[in-house]
DNA sequence: AGCTAATATATGACAAGTCATGTATTCTGC
DNA sequence: GCAGAATACATGACTTGTCATATATTAGCT
C-alpha cells in the first residue's frame, strides 16, 4: 500500500512498530526508564542522586579510591567524578584527601556521614535488585550481561571496520 | 579473605567483576557507548546530531507529524523535540506550521535541504544496522529486543509494587 | 640532575535526557 | 454556548554523560 494513501495513525504505527526492534533506538529509552526508576527509588531512600550513590556504593565496596578508579569501575568519564566529588564533600559524604604517595592522585573515603547515607540507602537498592531477579531467571540474567557484553565490544569497534564492506555502494 | 587484607588492585578487580553483572550499572555505559558511536557515524556522514537524525528518518518514513508524534515514536519526552526542532528550521532541515485543523498542533515536514541531509546520512546508518546484523543473528536480536521490552516494563512499574516484599526487613 | 613522556585531575563547552510549570487551543457536558 | 477538563506545545531548571584541553605531578631515560 503506497504510503499516501495511509492515515496518519496508520504511518505512524507502522513506524512505531519497526522502531520497536531496532536496538539502537531501544537504548534510549530503556536507560531513560532504568535511570527515572534509580531516581524514584534514591529519593525515597535518603535523596541521594545516582551518582552519589554509585561512589557511595563504590567506596563502601571497595575502600578507598581515586577518582581513576572510582571512573573505570563505574565505565564513565573521570570529568563526571571529578565535578560531582567536591560537591559531595562539601555534604560530608566523603573525604578527599591528595594521595601522600603519588600527589596527582586523590583519596577519596567515606565519611561516617557517607557511611550512614549508604547504610540507609542500600536496602532500598537491594529490593531494587531483588525484584529484577523476580522479573528474571538468573539464566536471562546472565544472558543478557553476555549482549551487554557483545554489545560494548560493537559499540566500541573503530568505525573503518563497520564500514569496510561496500562502503562505497 | 577480610577486605583488609586485599591489595587494592584486587579490591578494584572485584568491585569491577560484580558490576559486570549488574545489568542496572550495564545500562548507561552500553548507552553511552552506543550514542558515541551514532554520534560518530553521523559526524561522517554530514555532522547530524543524534536528535536531528531520528527527527529526520521519522519523517522521511512517516510523513509528517506532529512534536507529540515524534516524541512518541522516539519514546522521548516532547520537550527535547520542542527544543530541537526550532533550531532545525533555523537550519532549513525542516518546516514547522500550526496545524490547520488543531490550532495546538504544529506540523513538521521534511524540507528539500532535510531531504538530503537524510538521504546522505542514511546509507551510513544502514551500515550501522547492517554491521549490527553481522555481530548478532536474527534470532538474538529478536530476544534482546525482548528483553528490552521485558526491562522497559519491569522500569515503568509503580514503586510500590517492587517495594511491598518484605519491605520493613 | 634534567628532559620528555605519561598519568591524574580540573574545567569549559556541549549533547541528550528528565520533570515541573505555564499558556494557548480544543473538546465535552450540561 | 459556555465552563472546565484535557491536550499540545514552550520553557526553565536540573542530571548525566561526552570530548577537548590545560595543569600538576610522577616516571623513565640519559
């Protein structure tokens, strides 16, 4: 049927359709949700923002860390830890001390503030995983980190070699 | 092993491994990842911005639409378009005009020089999709759209539903 | 020691997304 | 036909993320 003589509800629900499978289109907004969701659930917990938490959770993990750290483990950028961490020590959540060893680095702790924040925060989050592990057989859920893998390592190829093959059709 | 005793490289190494499988701390660097790598396609192919680029594939495939429609269709809130849309009339990609039969309306056509510009970006953006097909099989890709789904759903529900198991524990 | 390279952090500029709120228009029920 | 509800859009304020670039410190080589 040509496209003209389609309604528009009809148009854009074919378009809606076809969106539906197509992955990159999906990220979006499945992150979108994931992050409305961590937000709803921190504000109920304390009012921590997720990356308050993120380091919180970190720290609390981990122990003592520099920014680099705190950076490759939660995959972002070290300019994300590098704004957010002073506001958070001006809250008290954590110290931050240059390293004694190597000056370029920081120390970043738990304060007892930060400690308290992260107690109260982490059973909420903890229901949060508990009730994706309703959602999902840990079977899907080991799955699906495996396309979350797969899915970086193609996020993550040079562009020459995606668009190697009749690139010049 | 108590955590004092653990080097702290290994503390990392563990803290990184756990989040390997969280598939909530997977979300945003898979998006991150994907939306740098549109991004870069897009700078090749004529230096469209990720937003002008769906803006423009929605309507060469659907016509036009209203901001409403795009918004639902990219799953995005309208005010991202609202914001975006000006700035691309300025640029001539597309037209916007108060719909005739609903005055709140605007209409959104696709210009002659949007054409083009999607016209000379689309064939790289099929390669990405293309490139996408040589890395997963039809039949993965249709479980991770899924499992999108799945976790767009699990996302979308009401606190209190994902709260109420033993939630005073 | 001293020069160069690498590393850790800070910061400016930006993109993409959210939510809340305000305004104009249309729809609905009486 | 009008009051109030609903809808469509505009806009301000904010969060999360990127990249590029500058600066300070350490590491390595001679």
């Amino acid at each position: 049927m040509p496209k003209s003589t389609q309604t528009k509800a009809e148009r854009i629900r074919a378009r809606r359709t076809r969106e539906a499978v197509n992955i990159f289109s999906r990220m979006p907004s499945a992150y979108a949700a994931s992050r409305s969701q961590a937000t709803k659930f921190l504000q109920r917990a304390g009012g921590l923002s997720v990356v308050e938490w993120r380091v919180l959770w970190d720290l609390s993990e981990a122990g003592p860390l520099s920014i680099r750290d705190l950076a490759s483990i939660q995959r972002v950028d070290h300019s994300q830890l590098s704004r957010a961490l002073p506001a958070m020590w001006r809250k008290g959540l954590v110290n931050m001390e240059r390293d004694e060893v190597d000056g370029r680095q920081m120390s970043i702790t738990l304060t007892e503030v930060g400690r308290q924040a992260y107690e109260k925060a982490a059973p909420i989050m903890k229901q949060r995983r508990d009730a994706l592990r309703r959602a999902f057989t840990p079977e899907e859920l080991k799955q699906l980190a495996g396309y979350f893998d797969r899915l970086d390592a193609f996020f993550c190829q040079p562009l020459s070699e995606l668009l190697n093959e009749d690139s010049q059709a």
